[in-house]
C-alpha cells in the first residue's frame, strides 16, 4: 500500500515532515512495537497501561519504520501523521492495508463474562454439520476448520494487525465464515474497529476485569459496542436471563433481527425440564413452538445455557434445528472447560476465574457428586487483576464445596500470599479451608483427600499450560500435572 493511498483515506489532524515526493513510498508492514518494527514499516505509537509508544517512535524509525502515526507531534526530524487516537487509527490503518477483509467474511462475534469459547466451538461445529467451511479466533488460539490444530495466540481477540491478517488468510483460504471470541478488552481498546460483524452473541455480563473498568457500568459500555455497531440485516442473540439483557437490547439499532434464549423467561428458544446425571445433561427445548428433546454429554447448567446460545445462533442463520441439535449431543465438550481428566476420584479441571464462573462449574461439580462423597476445590485468584472478586471467590467456595484448598494461579508481580490472604477474607470460618500457595503441592494436598466417591474439582487455568510468576513464566498444566499425581501416584 503507497502512502499516499493510506493519507488518503485515513483521519488526521496534521502531517509533519512528510514531502509530496515520499507519497509514492510502499508500505509494507504495521508495527506497533519498535522491536520488531522491519523495513519500510509504518510504527504505530500506542499508548498503553504502562508504556508509551511515542517513546520508542525514534528507534522504530532506525529500524526502518518510513513514518510514525502519533497522538502528539514529535520533536524529532521524522514522518510524522498526527491523529486524535492511535489505537483507533491502528484499526483503521490494519482494515486499509487488508483490503477490508472481514467484508468479505460471515463474521459472528461472541462476547460475555462466560461461555465464549464453549459457545464459539459449538457454532463452528454447526457451520460444518451444514457443509459450510467456518474458522474459528479465541482464547485457545484459531483454527480454521474443526479438525485443525490450535494456532497461538497472544490474546482472546488479537490486536488490529494481526486480525485483519487473519481475516485475510481465511479470505485466501475460501472460507466464508469466521466464530470469534470479542473480549471487553478488544472493544474498549479499538482491536475489532472497523470488523464487518454479520452477527453478535451475548452469553452472560458477571464481574470481571474491573481492574480495567473500574466499574460494571464501564464493562457493560465495552460490550455493547459489539452490538451497537450491528446494522440493517445482521442480528443479535441475547441472553434474556442475564439482568443486563435489556439494557443490550436497548443498544441494537431496530433494524437488527434480535433472538432471545434462557430458562427463566420467555424466550425464542428456551429449556426446560432440566436434569443431570453423569453422563451429562438433558433438557427439553421449545423452538418456535415445536419441542425437541436434548441429551448432551456435556454436564452443568452453563453447559444448558452454551446450547441454548449455539442454537439460538443456528435459528438466526436459517440451519436445520434437527441437524443443530444432533450435532450438539455428540459433543464433548472444550479443552479446559469442565473437562473431567480422571476418573476415581472424579478430578475435573475448569478455567473458571470468576465468581460466577465458579460458582457454575462448583454447582456442575456437586450435580455429580455422589451422596457419600465430597466435593473439594482448589483454586485461586490471578495477581495483578480485579483483587475485588477474591472474597467473594473464597465466600463460594466455603458455601459450595466441602473441602477449599487455596492456592496460586497466575500471581504475576503480586505476592502469591497477599493474593491468598484477600481471597480467605470471604470465608467464614477456615476450619475447612487448606492453605497452600504451591499449586503442584495444592493439587498433592486433594489427592490426599479424594477418596474414591469424591469430586475435585481444580479451577482457574483450565487450557493453559504455563504459570505466570513475578520474574518468570513457567509450564504449568493443570490437567497434566492431575493426571500425572492422581494416577501416577
């Protein structure tokens, strides 16, 4: 892409130190870090959390960055494109370079506190019980079919370059649909401006992130973005059982189609007659009138309402309900996500890092616990993030297991123990609580309590398989190290 093309069609306040004559040169890539900027690049200086681009806007330009986009002009003799907001432009800019690329693409996006990624791979499941090619971009990473392998990802919904990227090579690919994960973050950080979403998935709004947010009202404001940006023939699915349903609904222009789910309130797809047992969980559901009768091998009532959703997404693009159904029976579940490792005792591990992600999957938990047996959990809090929600985390433990083993997850610069001490707040009485920061040694302490009837139940990492310390990132996985201490011995 020439410079001229990208001065042309983007919003700018001022250019500085930019001749006619350098209109001609070609861009070739997007940096928005000075390290890795290469030649003939176009830096970014982003201002982030803790650090400022502008700072590094010099060295970008040394390692061959031809301009740099800035918020504020640079007393430095280098191209320079002065615009309001650089995490804005950098969207902007990435849709430019990629030639727009998620027009071309059915794009659904699923946003929520819980549920996205299970909800993301059961619509990707359906996509391809039609016969339809479907990618799929979250926290596990993307894929582009089912059978594919999971390739990384840095975050649950990547930064502006590299998703126009993404969207580009699943252009080159001939797929034509695309399920992705939008995080609050990705929203309020402007990754997914500029994105042609066809159609928007809310699963649940819980607390979470208020580290970033602050507040519940600022979270809900970054979620309805996804929503508000949906136009004339797209829709929306809502969740009509979670208390900010209405408060989304308002947020869609009334010329989006918009389906509801739930089990509490009416809905265009809703359950009932709800039962689990251990080999999942069986509901009958009333789409349109008509009743079908669903046995999933998927447990817990999160479980219920990731269907319901899936479902939801399938009568809004016109699949066949049968078809949808079937196929959703036959699916096990997602790495991590209630994901039963060991059987005698029962050791299941879950990435539920939230209150009421854990009070679900504790929920789930006892639903299969057998009346002589007990239900221990271990679990922690992540540092550096919404220290708020560690009581409260404690308090459900205490209320929903027999046993609470308190442990470190990912304590980053935080004391592991501050982060323990904050979480034991919430509890009552410690009478029935272990303490034990190490999470390999947390995970020995359960094994040496499980009997055979029990249900452990290990929370926080789920899929992850690396532990963040103060000074170091370390492997650490859960489910490997469950199996390697329960049936290793």
């Amino acid at each position: 892409m020439k410079l001229e093309t990208l001065i042309d069609n983007i919003e700018y306040i001022e250019l500085v130190n930019i001749n006619k004559d350098e209109f001609c040169t070609e861009i070739e890539g997007i940096s928005y870090n000075s390290k890795r900027t290469a030649q003939d690049d176009i830096f970014i200086c982003l201002t982030g959390e803790h650090v400022d681009g502008h700072e590094y806007a010099e060295e970008a330009i040394q390692n061959g960055a031809c301009l740099c986009v800035v918020e504020r002009r640079l007393n430095l003799q280098i191209p320079q494109i002065v615009v309001q907001n650089t995490s804005e432009s950098l969207a902007q800019i990435a849709d430019l370079f990629y030639s727009s690329p998620s027009s071309k693409l059915n794009l659904i996006g699923v946003t929520g506190t819980n549920g996205k990624t299970t909800v993301t791979h059961l619509i990707q499941r359906l996509y391809e019980a039609e016969g339809q090619r479907c990618a799929i971009i979250g926290t596990l990473g993307h894929k582009f079919f089912v059978k594919d392998t999971y390739h990384d990802a840095k975050h649950t919904t990547p930064q502006a370059p590299e998703l126009q990227k993404l969207f580009y090579e699943i252009n080159e690919k001939n797929i034509p649909n695309v399920v992705m994960e939008v995080s609050s973050h990705a929203l309020a950080q402007h990754r997914v401006d500029y994105c042609d979403f066809n159609g928007a998935i809310l699963t649940n709004l819980t607390q979470d992130h208020l580290d970033f947010h602050i507040t519940m009202h600022n979270y809900f404001l970054a979620k309805a973005k996804l929503f508000e940006n949906l136009c004339v023939d797209d829709f929306a699915v809502i969740n009509n059982d979670d208390a900010y349903a209405d408060q989304f609904k308002e947020r869609i222009d009334s010329k989006v189609h918009i389906y509801t789910y739930g089990i509490n309130k009416d809905a265009d797809v809703r359950a009932f007659n709800i039962s689990f047992n251990n080999n999942g969980a069986s509901f009958v559901c009333v789409i349109n009138g008509k009743e079908y009768v669903v046995n999933l091998e998927m447990n817990g009532m999160f479980s219920v309402y990731n269907v319901l959703a899936a479902l939801t997404a399938a009568l809004a693009l016109g699949f066949d309900i049968k078809n949808s159904i079937k196929t959703l029976e036959h699916i096990k579940g997602v790495a991590g996500r209630f994901e039963i490792v060991v059987n005698k005792p029962t050791v299941i591990v879950d990435y539920a890092h939230t209150p009421d992600g854990l009070e679900n999957v504790l929920k789930a938990a006892r639903e299969i616990t057998p009346e002589n047996g007990h239900l221990i959990c271990v679990f922690g809090c992540g540092g550096d993030r919404d220290a708020t929600k560690r009581p409260k985390m404690g308090a459900i433990a205490e209320r929903l297991a027999d046993k609470a083993i308190v442990t470190s997850d990912n304590p980053r610069s935080e004391d592991p123990q501050q982060i323990i001490t904050d979480i034991l707040a919430g509890f009552k009485s410690v009478s029935n609580v272990i303490v034990e920061p190490d999470r390999e040694l947390a995970i020995r302490e359960a094994y040496k309590l499980a009997n055979v009837n029990d249900v452990v139940l290990v929370a926080g990492k789920g899929h992850e398989d690396y532990q963040i310390l103060a000074d170091k990132t370390i492997h650490f996985d859960d489910r490997e190290k469950v199996r390697e201490i329960f049936i290793g011995g």
